[in-house]
C-alpha cells in the first residue's frame, strides 16, 4: 500500500502539480462536532431527504425544487414527518412542486422516525451522530443503512458529507483506488472488507494529518479519468 505523500504525488501527476492538486482539497473542511451537534435534527432529515432524492435524478433538478421540497415536508420537522398519513402521502403523490417518487417520499416518513428514536435514545440525533468516531465511519454507515430508509450504497456517505460531518464517500474512483492500494479485491463491501477500508483510511490520516475527506478525494484524483 502506498502512502499518502505517494498517493499525493500520483494525484500531482495527473492533475499538472501540487498547487492543482491542493486547490481541489480546499474545499473539504468537515465541520466541528459542535457546530453539528447544534444542527436542529430537522437539518439532517434535509440532508439525509435531499441525498435519497438526488440518487439516480438529476442534482440540479432536486438543488433548483428544494425550496418547494421544505415547504411540502413542512420544514422537514422530524416529529411532522414521523407522523405522515396516508391522506399526507396521497397530497404529496398529487404535488407537483416536488419530484413524486412513492419510495423516497415514504423514506421521508421513515427516517424522521429513525432520527426520533436516536433523539428518544440519546437525547438528540444529532449530538449522536455527530459525536461518532470518525475512525468508525463505516460503523456509522452502516447503522444508517439499516435504521434508515434509502440510505445504503453512498446515499448517506454524500448526506454526511454535504452536511459537513467527516468521512469518506465510495465513489468508483475512490473504490479504483483502494483495488489498486490492495486495500480491497473488487468493489464488493463485506463486513471484512469495509473494516480494511476503515483501517486504510485511518492510517492516511494519521500520516498525513489531514480529514478523512480529503484523503478520500485525493484517492479519487489518483485514478486515471
């Protein structure tokens, strides 16, 4: 397995040099834990809303409709949504403001209520999510993919990441990278292989001293286009 300052280096290779390179790190500063645990939870069912439709759609079409999406979700307050009737989901199916897919307007439904048992549990969602290791990321991930609805694949990675937490997205890029650092065999993620994964990620980040989403796009800009 390569290091980072090798890895850094291929990426330089293949984007003209270090400056290049850096600038397209710039932009990866995660948040702190407590700016995101002062996150009202009803911004990360958004987040975790906006990732479930922007999967497989067009993501300026979701960007440009998202305004009209809070105000037919009622401002995404867990509580509201959590208690979403059918007639609620029959009115939705009917409006046009928002993209009308049954499943992700349901998951809707579905992950405020994830997010109102990890409030009932832990005092606040996002205290919760926001207080996990980072050096767990795929711990994290994983109990979305499951407490949650429509969070599996990179769906929660990229909420994760959009919302600011720390972490690594799986891109095909990404996943190009760890095959060739022998990290995994083939993009195919058993509980075996995310946990090498995890341990990859932590060691670059140790050496390198930089947040774990920078790592994970330098490893994107690594792979040929």
């Amino acid at each position: 397995m390569h290091s980072f300052d090798e890895i850094f280096e291929m990426a330089t290779k293949r984007h003209g040099d270090k400056g290049a390179v850096e600038a397209k790190l710039a932009d990866l500063t995660p948040v702190s834990a407590d700016e995101l645990v002062a996150l009202p939870d009803d911004r990360w069912l958004s987040m975790f809303t906006k990732c479930v439709f922007q999967a497989g759609f067009s993501w300026k079409v979701i960007d440009a409709k998202w305004p009209a999406f809070e105000e037919a979700f009622w401002k995404f307050d867990p509580h509201r949504c959590a208690m979403m009737s059918d007639d609620d989901l029959d009115a939705l199916l009917s409006d046009n403001r928002i993209v009308r897919n049954a499943a992700k307007i349901i998951s809707v439904r579905d992950n405020a209520v994830m997010l109102c048992d990890l409030a009932e549990e832990h005092g606040s969602a996002a205290d919760f999510l926001a207080r996990w290791p980072v050096a767990d990321h795929v711990g994290l991930i994983d109990l979305l993919k499951h407490r949650g609805s429509r969070l599996g694949g990179t769906t929660a990675q990229y909420a994760l990441r959009f919302i600011g937490r720390d972490g690594f997205v799986l891109t095909s890029s990404v996943i190009a990278a760890l095959v060739r650092e022998k990290v995994i065999e083939r993009a195919v993620f058993s509980r075996h292989a995310l946990t090498s994964v995890q341990a990859a990620f932590n060691g670059w980040v140790r050496e390198s001293g930089r947040p774990m989403m920078q790592v994970s796009r330098l490893l994107a800009l690594s792979v040929e286009e």
